[in-house]
RNA sequence: GGGCGGAUAGCUCAGUCGGUUAGAGCGCAUCUCUUACAAAGAUGAGGUCGCAGGUUCGAGUCCUGUUCCGCCCA
C-alpha cells in the first residue's frame, strides 16, 4: 500500500495551478456530447453559459471573481449531473475603454492618435491587445473557470466581425437602422457620440442666473428669464412663455433680443414651461438642450449649434468664438453685466449629465449619427418575459426591465472612434448614395462608381456584444454548435448591466434567430467592501482578487463570494470571511488527512454483514437530508444556502461528532472499524462531490487522495459505479426519498447530543478539569435502551469514566451527594463529591425547574387555544410532544431538588 | 416625481411552502496544544428581527402606513 503523507496545513499553492493544468490538458472542459464529433446525440439537452467577455485588455477584478464563481458553480454542477456542459469564453474589444488605453500609451511617446493616423492606430491597437490580452483570460483561468478554452472568441475577431456586419445589414435592409441628425450626447473628451446608457447625472451646486430679455420694440420692457448655462444664450432661439401667464401673455408673438449677439428671436407660448420655475420665461436652445430641441421642433425654431466636438464655441458665437464652453459662460455673464442685463445670481442644487466613462460634463448637441428603431425589437423583448420564456432571478428586476423597455428610445450605435467594427456603409463621391454591404465593395451599388468611402465611424461595442450568445457559436453560419448549443440555457451578470447588454442580447436573439438566447438571466449584486462602501481608487478600499487569493486560495475567495450572497443582493466583502473560508478549506484537509489515516488502520475487508452504530446511520441520514435540500436549492438558485447547509454539514456534523465517534469505533478494529471507515470514506466522497462547485481545488486535490487510497485498500471501498477519472467529471449525489429509520435515527442521536452536551455544560460550570474522567449515572426511562447502546459514545465525547457510567432505568435512591441536572426528560447525575455546594445546586435546579414550568405553561396555554383546533395535526402534536417532555423534565427536577434536601 | 432594495447579536450577513422562546462567521469571555486540524476543540455571554397598525390559531417571514440608509429611472 503507498504510504500517503499529507501535509497538516492545505497548501494551496501547491495545488491549484497543477489541478487546472490537468483538468485543461484531460479535456474535461469540453463538452461531453459534441455535435461536431462522432457518436454525437441531439436529443441530449445541454447546458449552456456564454461568458459575460470582459475588456480584452482589463484586469481581474472582483466583480470578475464574482462572475466567473457562480457560473463555475453552475457549470460544474451540471456537468457532475451528467448534463452535456458548455461554458464559451471570451472578451470584448471594449471600444472606448481601449482606445483611451492605447491612446495613453501613445501620449507617452508623445504622439497623439491624429498625428499617427487611422491605420496607425488600429495597428497599434491590435498590437496592444496582441500583448495584454492575455492577461484577463490567464486571471479568469486562476479562478478555476472550467470554460472550453477551444472555442474562445473575441468580439473582433473574423467571425463575430462577420455576424455584426450581417446583424447590420440585415437591419438596414429591413430599414429598421437609420441615419440623420438627432440631438444626442455628445462627450467632448472622447469626441464621440454615447448613448443615453452612457451618461450619468450627478446633482451639483451650481449658479442660476436672471437677467433680462429685451423687447425688440425699444419699450425697455424685458422678460426676466433664469438658466444655469449663460454661454447657451449663444445659440437661442425663442423665449417661450406658458400661455396662461399673465405677467408675460402680452409679449407672446413679439420679438425679443439676444443679449450681446443682437438677434431678433420670437417669443411663443408653450404649456411646457414652468411658471414657477426662476421668473417663469424660459430660454430657448434647441440645439443644446434635449427639452428645448422637442420645443424648437413644435414650434418650427431655429436650430444654432453653437459648438465644436471638443464643446468650444464657434462662429455662431459671435465675439466668443474659439472659448470653452465654462470660459464663455464667466465672460458672456461678465459682458452682460456690463450692458445691465443682469438681474441676479443665486445658488442651484443643479443635475449635471457627466460622461461615465471620462467623468465630465456631457453636452447635449444635434450631430448625424446612426441610430437602431428600437420600438418592434423592444415589444418583442417584452414579450419573451411576460410570456415566460425568459425567466428573470430575481423577480424583481422583471419590472425593471419592463420599464427600461417600455420607454426606450431610438439607440444611437455609431462612435466616432476608430478601434472597432466600422460601419459598413460606403458613401458614393458620385451620386451620393449609401451603398451597404456584407462584403467590402469596390463600387457604388447605384451608379457604380468607384469613387466610394466608408463611413468613417465604428458601432458601439454592445452592438457586438448583444449578438454573443450566437455570434459565439457559429451565427450567421448555420454551424453544428449553433444549432446544439443554442439558445444558450442561463445569462449570468451583475444587475448593473441588465439595461446595457441582458437587454440588448434578448433584442438581438429574438430578432435574428427568432429564439430567446437564453431561457434564465441570473443577476447578481455587486460586490462592497465590508463596509456597505463601494470600492474605488479614490477611497483606498479596493480589494484585489488576485492578492486576495495569493493569500488565501482561490476556493476561500469562491465560497466566500458564493456562500456571502444571495441573488442581486450586493455582496459585502471582508477578508475576515475569506480568512474563515480558508480555514474551511483547511478543515476539510484534515479531515481527509483524518480518513486516510483511518483507512489504513482499518481491515480490509469485513467478516459479515454491517452492523451499523447509531452514530453511522445519524451521518448517513444527515447526508442524506442535505443531499435533499442542496437538490432543492440548486434548482431554486439557492445557491448561497446550499453552500452553507454543506459547510455547516462538514464542519458541524461530519467532523464535530462523527469523526470524533469514529475514533472510538475505529480502536474497537474488526469489522466495526471496517464499517466505520467505509461509512468515513463513503460520507467524506459524497461531502467532496456537493461541496465541489464551490471550491473545486481543495477538493479535487483532496479527492485524488481518497480515491487512490480507497482503491489501493479494497474494492469496498468503491462508491457504486466506481470511482470516475476526476472528481469534477463525478457524479453529483442524486437525492432520494427519505427512508423509515431516518427520522427515528436523526431524533436517537439528538438525544445523546443533547445529553453530552449537559454533562459538557456542568463540567466547565464546575470547573472540572478537560481530561478528568468523571463517573456519571444517568436515568433514561423508556430510552434506557437506546442510550445504554451509545454508552461508549457518552462516555468518550463527555470525558467520563466508563466504569463509572451506569444506566438505570428508574432509580430508587439519589446519588448523594451529587450534582445533577434533566435533559429532556433524562436525569443525569455527575457524583462529585466536594464539588457539590447545596444550596448553589438548589439554586441551578431551581432556575431550571422555573425556565420548564415556564415552558409547561406557554404550552398548555397553546394548546387550550384555537391553536389546537386550527392549526395542522402534525404541528399540535409536536408541541404537545414538547410539552410532554417539558413535564417529564420538570417533575424529575423537583425529585431532585427533594433528594437535595 | 416614479420604482426597487436594505434595516435581524458589538461587526458583516443568512433565515424563499408563515409553524410557535431566532442562526452563522468574525469579535468577546473562560478553559484545553486530547496522535485530523491552535487556520483547532469545549463552554458561555450577547437580539422585544427599524417603528405603528392589520391579516392569521400563529408573523423576522404576508398586507398597509411610516422613518432612516442605499440604488435605479425620469
């Protein structure tokens, strides 16, 4: 037999690369039922997750971690229940974020991306991902992500390119993608259009300004009108007044002039505005303001862009133009108040739309750009969910979602970067159509020109992200992953990008392949530190995962990340609870340590059949049970639960009383230490299997040792089906019905916790020495016999001398002197003399006899209520079991208080 | 303005068919290096489950209102 040495403590480190690398080279990654491989079977329903790709140039961070745990979790679970597993990998060429990295880079040499040039840039952009690529997907690896690396993708590359070009091309065709000029959001620092997703208001202090709008008739009347953007008196273009307010009715129809600028603008009336808003005129710039660009095109107003993509005034400015948009705002306030057309300034709590990636001020401004009609894709996207083929978890954010989709607007997909998919539309410097193509042309479609340029923007990366779930699998083409694979089975994200990408995703599936890519969107929150506080550079508090598991392990960080949350709840991180998770780790090492040392003592084989103790069928019934409820909260997405019931289950039962029972039962040897070992291997293979998803280093790693030990001993110690290559390709415990002894076992054994754990109670409360071996009597009643059995039990983990341990049914005499106490409905006595004060025994009995008669009367009254009556049969008759052992406990007390006197 | 979430032990959180004196980890106190584990073991202290109503035989759990904190949307 080979001697098997383990070290005391769980050295991750020594394990966890080593197991990845064999499950990876072993293909365990793989799906096992592969269309493109011989012997495939269609009818078998896989299980399918395409990753949430992150920035093929980003660092792992804990929402990562976070990701990348619970769709391991998932994976590995199904594929333990022998469901034909996929997990696709990938990343995302994040357009803006990259750029900004590889512009960065160029700012270092001192080059700008203009100076270059496009193709350029787009060389050295590929050139950095080339480089940094790698990084994310190697992180994602050290998590333990169990994902076929074979069928990696990238949003950029040939393939995926190929389905955005199809995606848009088919929208165009059916003219659902248009171009044209809109107000959108415009960021100055990227010089790039964004889409409404990406703007964030944050509410800042800033100034409103009154001043005056002077009649053009030379009357020297005024409207007073407030803003809290003077520099956007530039490209005004009406005042409009609400039409029943009487301080400014009879200016409706008159002219009124642009402060500085001189121009003569109308006055119109519009129940938009807000009478008690500032002095109730409102400023009209249709073209730098969402609100008044709807009022300019009601009322047929002109529309003066007043600035450029880097947000500084032009020629429409007048005497300002060439300013930046703040600059221009101090000096046009400063110039009016030199022409006394100020009023006054006052402080504004004000909303300012900042850009979410650079962080400043978005301006609002018309530009041409492409646009998606949105409404038929969004009604179908609907639809899909109150229907019910998309499940959201948890339910809550189905009205969220409702809401998002019920008001969208119009998606403007083009940016004017140049890392990207580029639009594939070609204008003619001939005719000036639009020639749209699947493939590059060297012509215009309509006059057949070759003078033809492509537009020279790219689409917004959700684009490419939205089509994922198929792109990834073949689409357009008709290839045998698409069509086995897809639709894919659960979308697993943080709820934060549920608008960005969930929705996108089911708006594309449905409208390009007709089906819902995926039948569950699992949201998860996002993570905190232990605080409650978000986690950010600026406040010092972020947490890295990749330290976190260089110092901990990476299955402490997964449970602690899986076992801390629950569906969309954000996840408070401390590394206390990684620190305790580790510890876990460590306990479940030693106690294989623990069975594999068993093993070896015990025979190997047995002489009979099984005599099972109490003590192996209570573990057995436990597993069981837990079996059961991991079953039930698996499919509940209870996932967080079910890790904790097998932690509590490993560490509570397995080896807080059963390992330590089995010690004894072990030096006993023969067959009882045969079948002791058998039930200690069989209970530590079956914890291993649940427990696997969950931390899946420890314990494969852990795993590999039991199996080359049981088999090296006998093959009984086999599990049924024998042992499986790898613990992560092993069988999930199937739950079963619970049997007849269950019940009746899981109460015995209560019992006998219930009862050490008295004498436990009195010892520390005496002061009895831990190794002191103390005689004991203890009066069972009708239990006699089931207690008597575990004798051996109670004496071991109450430290009590055996000779010493008398069982009695009933008991005339008292041991006196004697310290004694009742647990449930059992008398214990601890003879020590000297350690027995009268009146202090009198007084601990006492306060026990108060606490049961306390009990006997809130049961009674209970039961004397409608509670009898109404309540479920089974519910009264546990309380009235309940008050049955109350009264046994308590009349026993008062026999005992007696035999003090 | 609309919507959502949270409020449970000193801290961080579980508690998803409502079942009758509420659980975990960490922290705290006392004791123990007992040959799986001191990253451990044993024992203990600690909570009127934000507040006010209601439904029910029974509410941390369901309903209404309310306060505070956080988030999303406009």
């Amino acid at each position: 037999m080979p001697e098997i040495s383990l070290p005391k403590t769980y050295d991750f480190s020594a394990v966890e690369e080593r197991i990845y690398a064999w499950w990876e080279k072993s293909g365990f990654f793989k799906p096992s039922n592969d269309p493109n491989k011989p012997g495939f079977d269609p009818s078998r329903k896989p299980f399918v997750i395409s990753i949430p790709p992150p920035n093929v140039t980003g660092e792992l961070h804990l929402g990562h971690a976070m990701f990348v745990s619970m769709e391991d979790l998932m994976i590995r679970y199904h594929r333990m229940k022998g469901v034909p597993t996929l997990w696709v990998p990938g990343t995302d060429h994040a357009g803006i974020a990259t750029q900004l990295q590889v512009e960065k880079m160029l700012a270092r040499e001192g080059l700008t991306r203009d100076q270059i040039g496009r193709e350029e840039f787009v060389r050295r952009a590929w050139e950095w991902k080339n480089k940094y690529g790698g990084i994310i997907t190697r992180q994602i690896r050290r998590l333990g992500a169990s994902c076929d690396w074979e069928r990696e993708r990238f949003t950029l590359d040939e393939g995926l390119s190929k389905a955005v070009r199809e995606a848009f091309v088919r929208l165009y065709e059916k003219g659902m993608i248009y171009r044209g000029p809109r107000m959108i959001n415009w960021s100055p620092g990227l010089r790039t259009a964004v889409s409404d997703l990406e703007v964030e208001y944050s509410q800042e202090q800033g100034t409103l300004y009154y001043f005056k709008y002077m009649l053009a008739d030379g009357s020297g009347e005024y409207i007073p009108v407030a803003t809290t953007r003077p520099e956007t008196i530039l490209g005004d273009s009406a005042v409009a007044v609400h039409p029943e307010d009487e301080r400014y009715q009879r200016f409706i129809g008159k002219k009124v002039i642009v402060p500085i600028l001189g121009r003569e603008i109308p006055v119109i009336a519009d129940p938009y505005v807000d009478r008690s808003f500032g002095s109730g005129g409102l400023k009209v710039t249709p073209a730098h303001d969402p609100n008044d660009y709807q009022l300019g095109q009601r009322h047929g107003l002109e529309f003066i862009s007043i600035m450029d993509e880097a947000a500084r005034i032009n020629q429409n400015g007048g005497p300002y133009a060439g300013m930046d948009r703040f600059e221009c705002r101090k000096k046009i306030w400063a110039d009016m108040e030199a022409a006394g057309l100020t009023i006054k300034t006052e402080p504004y709590m004000m909303s300012v739309p900042r850009s979410q990636r650079g962080g400043e001020p978005i301006e609002p401004m018309i530009s041409t750009q492409w646009f998606v009609r949105i409404q038929s894709m969004a009604e179908a996207a609907l639809e899909a969910v109150r229907d019910g083929r998309i499940k959201i978890i948890p339910e809550r954010f189905v009205k969220v979602y409702y809401n998002w989709l019920e008001n969208i607007q119009d998606w403007c997909i083009s940016r004017q970067l140049w890392w990207g998919h580029r639009i594939p539309v070609w204008y003619c410097g001939d005719c000036g159509e639009m020639t749209v193509s699947r493939v590059d042309p060297t012509r215009c479609a309509h006059c057949g020109s070759p003078r033809i340029e492509q537009d020279p923007d790219v689409l917004d990366t959700w684009f490419s992200s939205g089509l994922w779930p198929f792109s990834t699998l073949g689409w357009p083409d008709p290839t045998p992953d698409l069509a086995y694979f897809y639709p894919t089975s659960v979308l697993e994200t943080g709820y934060d990008i549920l608008f960005f990408w969930v929705t996108r995703m089911i708006m594309m599936g449905l409208e390009f392949t007709g089906q819902v890519p995926f039948h569950t969107v699992y949201l998860h929150g996002l993570i905190r530190d232990e605080h409650g506080q978000k986690m950010s550079k600026s406040k010092g508090n972020v947490v890295d995962p990749l330290e976190v598991m260089n110092q901990m392990g990476t299955d402490a960080l997964r449970f602690t990340l899986l076992v801390g949350s629950t569906p969309g709840n954000d996840v408070n991180l401390s590394l206390k609870k990684v620190e305790a998770n580790r510890n876990f780790a460590n306990k479940l090492w030693n106690i294989g340590r623990f069975v594999l040392g068993a093993l070896e003592q015990a025979p190997d084989t047995p002489l009979r059949e099984p005599i099972w103790t109490l003590p192996d069928s209570w573990i057995w019934a436990r597993l069981q049970d837990l079996v059961r409820q991991v079953d039930r909260l698996f499919n509940a997405y209870q996932y967080g639960e079910a890790g904790r019931q097998i932690y509590e289950f490993i560490w509570g039962d397995f080896a807080d009383w059963y390992v330590e029972i089995a010690k004894q039962q072990l030096a006993e040897g023969g067959d009882r230490a045969f079948w002791t070992a058998y039930t200690l291997t069989r209970v530590l293979d079956m914890s291993l299997r649940l427990l696997h998803p969950f931390t899946p280093f420890v314990t494969e790693e852990l795993w590999g040792y039991l199996k080359q030990a049981c088999m090296a001993k006998s093959i009984a110690f086999s599990p049924r089906g024998g042992w499986e290559e790898a613990l992560m390709v092993a069988h999930f415990p199937e739950p079963r019905e619970p049997e007849e002894w269950e019940a009746q076992t899981l109460e015995d054994f209560a019992l006998v916790q219930e009862i050490i754990r008295g004498i436990r109670n009195l010892r520390t409360e005496k002061k009895v020495p831990p190794s002191r071996r103390i005689p004991a009597v203890i009066v069972c009643g009708e239990r006699l016999d089931v207690l008597k059995a575990q004798a051996a039990v109670v004496a071991h983990l109450a430290v009590l001398d055996p000779a010493q341990l008398i069982f009695e049914h009933t008991l005339e005499e008292k041991p006196n002197p004697a310290i004694s106490l009742v647990v449930a409905g059992v008398e214990l006595y601890l003879p020590l003399a000297g350690l027995v004060d009268r009146d202090e025994e009198r007084a601990r009995l006492e306060k026990e006899l108060a606490e049961a008669q306390g009990q006997i009367e809130r049961l009674e009254k209970l039961l004397n209520s409608s509670f009898a009556e109404k309540a479920p049969p089974a519910v009264v008759e546990k309380e009235r079991q309940k008050l049955a052992v109350w009264q046994e406990t308590a009349a026993r007390l008062k026999g005992q208080l007696e035999a003090l006197l």
